[in-house]
C-alpha cells in the first residue's frame, strides 16, 4: 500500500481501484435501498464486492517488500514496522478526543458524547489495541504483525512453515469469525484483527515474487471470478445462521478471488501506465487513515441538511473521496508529513 519499492503501473492501478473500494465499504453506500423482503440487496452486494481491497493490499505489501526481507529479515521488518507504528499511534491519538455523533455533543454536551464511545473501547481492550482510535486503523496492527512473524520465520530459516502456518491461522480466523453463528468456536478477539488473515495474503504475495510465479489473464479472472463467487456463496449461506450479509471482511473464498485480482494486474503491468495515476497511488495511505473521519463528518452534515438516499450517498460517497484526496495531497506537501504519514 505504500512502500517504494520499483513501480509496476498495474499495481498502482490496484491501489486506486482498492482504496476507492474501501472508502466504498465505509461509506455504506446504497445500503438504505429495500429491493426485497425490505433487504438493501444491491447496497448489501456493493459492500460485499469490495472486499477484495485490503487482502490486495496485503499480497501487494509480501510482493513488494519479498526482496528486502529474504536479504535482511529483521532489518528490513524494524525499518517497516517502526513508521508504521508511528502512524497508527498518531491517528489513534487523533481519532481518540474527536467527536463523532454532532447531535450528541448539541444535545448531550462532548463529554458524554465521548464517554459513550471510550466505554464503547473499555469493553474489548484487547479488540481496541489492536484496532486503535478508530477501527479501521486495524489494518495497520495486521500489517505489522504479520510482516514481524514473516521476518522471523525467514531469520529461523523455516520458510517452508509460512504458507502453512499462514493457512492454518486463517482457516481458524474464518471459523472463529463468519462461521461463529455456525461453528462457536471462541476466538481471544476479532480475527480479522492481528495475523489470522494478514499472515496469509502478506506471505502469498511474497512468495509470487520469491518464485516468480505469473498465470495468464484468463487464468487470473477465471480466478476471480471463482473466489468472488464463493465469497458470495457463503455469505447467502450465512445468512440462515443470521449472519448480516456486510459483515464479512473475508470468508474461504476471498483470498482466491483478491489473488485473481492481483494475478490479473500482474499479467498485465502496463496497465494504468499514466503519469496522472501514480502521484494519486503515492496518497493512498494518507486516503486510507483519513478517509473516515470525512465519511463521519459528512453523514452528520448530510443528517443536519435532512438528505437521505441517493443524496446522502452521493455526498458521503463522493465527498469522501475528493476530501481525503485533497486532504492527503495537502499534508504530503506539508512539514507535518513526516509526523501523519511518514
């Protein structure tokens, strides 16, 4: 998601087409528009269909930082880790204090606004640490801890137990999360957070570049499409054990379909290949710890304007994304880059 390695154009593609997926996600957009038995079908598959972009962040952060951390495990996973961290406490720390709910704070005061939401931390501490101030700053904990066990299992020089360890964290992360309803069987939090999925995409992408391994387009999208169709298989299948159908950020099939995804870039590198895209590829990590707080804050104006449906959605939706994007581009030139973005 943000790393410097060489640029394949594809790739940076992939991060735009990612990142306005998960700002997607969060916008909840079209989920107030009954279709059937009063259930918001399309805005329920919107939501769905993007769960392609982290686990593509992921593989893209393996394939891009493989060479480094086979030279120099340890190394390479401090100096990667280290601003990370940095970043993830900073937002933490900003998200923290800053309220959410306006009319709260008019007709409550600030306090009990912000009261109720750091009770609402309290009750899983271990879930909040490593999520943050906000949750979708999970995804910063998952990427380090699952580039730190990567670095120390190629420094133990048991390589070999990546793949497998990887699989085997994930298969439980799917169980213990989705499946619970179906499975009961307990997890110590929330496995999207931590390594139950990260450790398996960030090790697939690494290993794609460590073998060279390529497929053709066709390959790739029949790949997609087969994972796509699975994810989505299992989610409707959730649905009897009264599963919400937005909730999973991942099920069997979606590292298939974001693997195909990231197989049909790479089969085609001079996708996307314009001097206009890069420089917003390069803002992707600013988007992604800032775009919440736009979609918050735009939904409260949305609410005090009295829009609902498709006005409300195009202006959290829309608004989101040119926010975030200026707002990134701003603090990119700004002296306090180094301290929001590193």
């Amino acid at each position: 998601m943000h790393t410097n390695n060489q640029r394949i154009p594809s790739l940076e593609l992939g991060r735009i087409i990612a990142i306005l997926a998960v700002i997607t996600i969060h916008s909840q957009l079209l989920v107030t528009y009954p279709l059937y038995n009063e259930t918001p079908w399309l805005g329920d598959f919107i939501n769905q269909a993007s769960r392609f972009a982290v686990p593509y962040f992921f593989l893209l952060t393996g394939y891009l930082l493989q060479p480094k951390l086979t030279q120099n495990p340890i190394g390479t996973a401090l100096g990667y880790i280290k601003p990370l961290t940095l970043i993830w406490l900073v937002w933490s720390v900003i998200y923290l204090p800053i309220p959410f709910n306006l009319t709260t704070v008019i007709t409550q005061g600030y306090v009990a606004e912000r009261s109720q939401y750091w009770n609402f931390l309290a009750q899983t501490p271990i879930n909040s640490l490593l999520e943050g101030g906000l949750v979708h700053l999970w995804y910063l904990p998952a990427l380090v801890v699952g580039v730190g066990i990567i670095a120390v299992v190629i420094r133990l020089n048991i390589q070999a137990m990546l793949l497998p360890l990887g699989l085997i964290l994930f298969i439980y992360g799917v169980l213990a999360g989705s499946y619970f309803n179906a499975t009961d069987i307990p997890s110590p939090f929330y496995t999207r957070n931590g390594p139950f999925f990260s450790l398996l995409m960030i090790s697939l992408g690494l290993e794609i570049r460590r073998l060279n391994i390529s497929i053709s387009s066709n390959r790739a999208l029949l790949m997609l499409v087969l994972g796509m169709t699975i994810h989505f298989i299992e989610a409707y299948y959730l649905l009897h054990w009264s599963v919400d159908f937005r909730i999973h950020d991942y099920l069997f099939g979606t590292p298939i379909w974001a693997l195909g995804f990231f197989m049909l870039l790479l089969a085609n590198p001079n996708l996307g290949a314009n001097k206009y895209l890069q420089p917003i590829a390069n803002l992707t990590l600013g988007i992604y710890v800032s775009h919440l707080l736009f979609v918050i804050y735009l939904s409260n104006l949305a609410g005090f304007l009295g829009l609902d449906m498709w006005k409300k959605d195009l202006l959290v939706w829309l608004g989101t994304i040119i926010a975030s994007l200026l707002f990134s581009y701003l603090v990119m030139k700004s002296p306090v880059r180094r301290a929001l973005l590193r």
